[in-house]
C-alpha cells in the first residue's frame, strides 16, 4: 500500500471539492484549481469534509501514479486554501529588481534591464532586506508548479556565481564559493 496514497486529505474550513469527467475541481477562498487524473485507473472519493485517493490495479506504475495523485490533490487543497510563495534574492552591486503589476525589471549587470512578464495567477512583487531597496523578489499563486517555475525562471537569468555569490537566489539558499586563484611565490 503506498504510504502517501492511502492518507486522506482533510478539506480545511471554505475549501470546497467535486469530482467529475476525471478531474477534481477544488475551490477555496484564493480561487479554484482542477486536477486532472494521471491514470484510469485510480479514483477519488470526495465526502465527508476529506477527499481518498483509491487504485483499482496492483501494477508497479499504479502503484506509483496514487502517490502523484493524492499529492497533487493536497497541493491544490493547499493551494486555494493558503497558496504557496517562493523568495528570492539578489545580491551583487547595483543589482536591483523593480516591480509594476506583474511585470518584474532586473538590473543585474547586463548592458540591458531584462523584463519579466509573470503568467496568469502568479504574482510577483519586490521587497526590501536589511534597509536596502528592492533586493528581494517574492513569488505568489495558487498553483505550486506555477510559482516554483517563475521562481526558477528568474533565478535563471542570473545565476549566483560561484566565485563572489553575485547573482539571484532563492532565500536561505547555501552557495558554495570558490577559492580564487593562488599566487604562486
């Protein structure tokens, strides 16, 4: 039996959940999500203020696709209940992040601002750390695959390098830095 498959998910207080035409529509206070089913051959059982995720096969990859399924169930539970946010950072001199709606500007030592433009149901603004302006970018939505990709997307466009560390980086992220070239005497 998988051991994240067989646990119930417990619908929170305004979260809302229905099962049809082989997807799960959940509805919460932040909006609404579907969930469509990755196999046949699982089922979802929704009553009860809980949601159970069954298979009807024993075979390895239903096995594994009950798993996935109650997972991305949970994560849209999660989701339109309190939705998810990824943090990012920017260090190096003169990198700096400027947000208007949800279109995000970065300055981060190319001869040009590279602009970002977040999808549908994500949300990005900027913060201040430490007195310093417009140097942390938060990452917000309902879809947890949605915010981790945006997320990922702009720490792209500037890597934390390994030498100095200058670069965009997810917050409390650990970066390895080189030792620079020795003199030789």
């Amino acid at each position: 039996m998988s051991r994240v498959g067989s646990q119930s998910i417990a619908l929170p207080q305004g979260v809302e959940a229905a099962y049809a035409e082989r997807q799960v529509q959940v509805k919460g206070p932040k909006g609404e999500l579907a969930v469509p089913m990755v196999s046949d051959e699982i089922n979802v059982v929704v009553g009860d203020g809980r949601i159970d995720v069954e298979r009807t096969s024993e075979t390895k990859e239903v096995r594994s696709f009950h798993g996935l399924t109650r997972s991305l169930i949970a994560n849209a539970v999660t989701g339109v209940h309190q939705g998810f946010e990824k943090r990012l950072e920017i260090y190096g001199v003169g990198y700096r992040a400027e947000s208007q709606g949800n279109k995000l500007t970065l300055h981060l030592g190319y001869s040009h601002p590279i602009e970002y433009e977040a999808p549908e149901g994500v949300q990005i603004n900027t913060e201040e750390v430490a007195g310093e302006a417009q140097v942390a970018i938060v990452v917000q939505g309902i879809d947890k695959q949605a915010v981790g990709q945006v997320a990922a997307e702009i720490r792209f466009k500037r890597k934390p390098d390994s030498y100095k560390g200058k670069g965009v980086r997810y917050q409390n992220e650990v970066i390895h830095i080189k030792a620079g070239k020795a003199a030789v005497t």
